[in-house]
C-alpha cells in the first residue's frame, strides 16, 4: 500500500487535511492487513505538518504486523519490495 501522509494542512482551509496522519495511517494499516506500506509526500514542504520521525514513532508504537510493514524508500536508489 502506497500512503500519502505528512498530514497535509493549508492556512486558507483550515482543520481540513489532505494527506494522512500516522495514528490514520497505522489505524488504516490495522484494518487492511496491508503487507507492505510506503510512505510517500511526507517532508519537503512548509504545508507537510507531520514529518517521517513521527511516522517512526506511531508505527514504532504499533502492533508487530503492522510496525513491521513499513517500508522506507531511499530517494533515487532502485528498491525492491518482497510480498
């Protein structure tokens, strides 16, 4: 599973989120038994509010198979992902 998280906000929408935070994101993990999940559009830009530490931290905090289904991507390196 592909997950946009960073937890997207903009000053103009208010509480509105775009992308997903990660207590949703393992939430979500928790009930799809996703194998694999990567995370995608979480730092860079001033609009992210949530950056990859934290998304560490609640998958760290997560049950062992879902802590144990993410899967970091080096930026620019070929990466194989096993199923």
């Amino acid at each position: 599973m592909i997950m946009h998280l960073g937890c997207v906000r903009f000053p103009i929408t208010g509480p509105l989120r775009y992308t997903m935070d990660a207590a949703a994101a393992v939430e979500l993990c928790r009930t799809t038994t996703a194998r694999t999940v990567i995370p995608v559009h979480y730092d860079g830009w001033q609009h992210f509010r949530q950056p990859a530490k934290e998304v560490n931290a609640a998958f760290s905090a997560a049950p062992p198979p879902v802590r144990q289904s993410l899967k970091w991507l080096t930026p620019g390196a070929p990466t194989i992902v096993a199923t």
